[in-house]
C-alpha cells in the first residue's frame, strides 16, 4: 500500500515524498490530481518499483503521462485503498498543518499587538509627571492596561499550547495510520505472516547486509502433500493448517528473524546464527514442532492426518545476491522432497 511508503516510514518521510510528487508533475505538465498525485507518490517513495519503470517508459515514450496512462497504471499497480488512504491521509495532514499555520499567525499577530501595547504604555510613563495629579493617573492606567493585557497574553497563549497539543495528537495518530496501513499492506491476510511483496523488499537489504551474524540463512518451507489436505478434507482444514503452521514458524523464527508466506503453502524465514551446528539445531527442532501437528476430526479425538514440512536453507555469503540465494534455498527444499520429505537439507553459496 503506497502510503506505508517506508517510513522508516514516518509521516515527515510522507511529506517529504508528497512535496517531491509535485515537481514531478509540474516537469512532465500532468494535472495535479489525487490520481495523479497518488502514482507519483508510489513513484519517488519506491514502493512498487514495477511501477516505476512502467512509468519511466512512458515518460520517455510521451515526455509525460495522460490521464489514460495514469488510470492504467493505478489499476494494475495500486488499489482503490491505497487512493482512499492517501487522499484521507494527505488531506489530514494538510488539515492539520493549516490549522498550525493559522494558530501560529494569531498568536503572532497578538504577539504583535501586546508589543504595541508595550511600547505605548513604556512612553506614556516616560512622560508621566507625578508632580500633577494627572501624572498618577497615567501610571495607573498604565498598570491596569498592562496587567490587562498580560492576562489576557497568558490566557491566549495557554489557548495556543491547547492549540498546539492537540495538533500533535491530531499528527500521531495520522502517523500511527500510516503504521498500521503499512503493517496491514505488508501482512498475509490468512497467516498474518508478512507476504511475499515485504520478503522481496527484504531479501535485497538481508543480502547487502555484511554485518550479520556468522551464519545468516534463508530458509525454504514446504507444507508436504498439502494439496491432499484441501482434497480430502477440504480447503477449509487447508486453511488451518496453513495458520497453525504459520503459528508455530512466527513462535519459534520471531525472536531470531523475519518469517514470510512466500505463497500457498511454501513459507521462509531469513535468521542469523552463530553457528551452523545452532541452525541445524533449531531447523530439527522447528521441524519436529510442525511434525506435531493433527488434523482431527471434527467434535473428535480421532486424528485424520499428521502435518510435516520440508526445509530447505541456503546459507548467505558476502555480497550475496537475491536471485542467487533464493534459488539456492529452492535447490535445497526440492533435495528434501526428493529424499522423502520432512527432512532438512542445506546448500552453502
């Protein structure tokens, strides 16, 4: 989803990305639309880099983007939610900073006034004669309109704190609707595990990081002879093997790592270890916990079929690359399966 546009992706990460949006429309003469401004948002924050070379074809193509253009690529790259959510969002957002703008200009203007007041008031008693009774009078006045005015300064500048306390709740929960459309756009919806576009973000930052522990992996799983699951009991059962299998990865990687579905049964994880001899320990034991697994029959103790997995881990090298590592993890759960399933196998870069 667009607007969880890494922030690392905070809100002042977002209005970053917008004020950027706009130059860029302004350079290829594009209207500023909300559809617009939404395909270009996803364009400088590189959230869907599919839609980024799209667009650059078409910006060389054309030297801009019709709106026919722009309709295309928002529907095959982004959704109706994500041009809700950023519409809501921006607006928000532009609601809120107005309302700032507009509070710190009264108080600027008081500000302003209470100077005069100062002023004035300061040469008034410069020339007070006290010698006359008048002169007292001038003092007095003096005195009543500052205490007047500074009550009132102090009034409206605890009006101004309210002002600006509740711009920042107004703001963080605008940030926290960011957080949680980011976390929504980046989870599996059946697993809640993160999905396959959040590991294809991941795996290209997990592969350049040199600085992780000795042993780094990315581990294959594959639910084995999952499509009987679906056809003997139905998708149903299917479905809940495929959460209680989540659950059990999520238990035991998310102290460790980052687990993913990668698609209909298959799942990974990308962990680091300090040895190989405590990867291979943790990959038997996270094995032989799915090997608990039952399918029972309903409102019944009697156990239908058991629940095993096949794992296979490629362990990363320096300057790994994706392609690479990925494949090597596919080679080693295709040996697994090969060598009867439910087993572990590993294939060093």
């Amino acid at each position: 989803m667009i607007l969880s546009a890494q922030a690392e992706h905070s809100l002042s990460y977002s209005s970053h990305c917008l004020k950027q949006a706009i130059p860029l429309m302004v350079k290829y003469k594009m209207p500023i639309t909300p559809l617009n401004y939404a395909i270009w948002y996803a364009y400088v924050s590189n959230k869907t880099p599919e839609l980024n070379d799209a667009l650059d074809k078409i910006i060389d193509e054309f030297k801009t983007c019709s709106h026919e253009h722009a309709k295309a690529l928002f529907n095959q790259f982004l959704s109706s939610d994500d041009f809700a959510l950023f519409y809501q969002l921006s607006g928000g957002f532009n609601d809120v900073v107005g309302k700032v703008h507009q509070d710190i200009n009264e108080a600027i203007n008081y500000s302003t006034e209470f100077n005069q007041t100062l002023q004035e008031c300061h040469l008034k008693l410069k020339n007070a004669d006290i010698s006359q009774e008048t002169g007292f009078d001038d003092v007095l006045d003096c005195v009543e309109r500052l205490s007047d005015e500074s009550a009132t300064l102090q009034s409206r500048a605890q009006d101004f704190q309210n002002q600006l306390a509740q711009a920042y709740a107004e703001i963080t929960d605008l940030k926290q609707e960011l957080i949680r459309s980011k976390d929504k756009a980046q989870r599996d919806p059946l697993t809640g595990l993160l999905n396959r576009g959040k590991f294809d973000e991941d795996i290209k930052r997990f592969c350049k990081n040199n600085e992780l522990a000795q042993v780094s992996v990315l581990t294959m799983i594959d639910i084995d002879h999952f499509k009987s699951f679906n056809d003997n009991f139905g998708h149903q059962k299917g479905d809940q093997v495929l959460r209680a299998v989540s659950a059990k990865l999520l238990k035991h990687v998310s102290s460790i790592g980052q687990v993913y579905r990668y698609g209909g049964e298959e799942f990974c994880f990308t962990a680091q270890f300090a040895s190989i001899s405590d990867m291979t320990n943790f990959t038997q034991l996270l094995r032989q916990t799915i090997a608990k697994l039952q399918i029972k029959k309903p409102n019944s103790d009697k156990v239908l079929s058991q629940v095993t997995a096949s794992f296979g881990i490629a362990i990363k090298a320096k300057n790994s690359n994706p392609e690479q590592l990925i494949a090597k993890a596919d080679k080693a759960l295709y040996l697994a399966k090969e060598h009867g399933r439910n087993r572990i196998e590993i294939v060093e870069e």
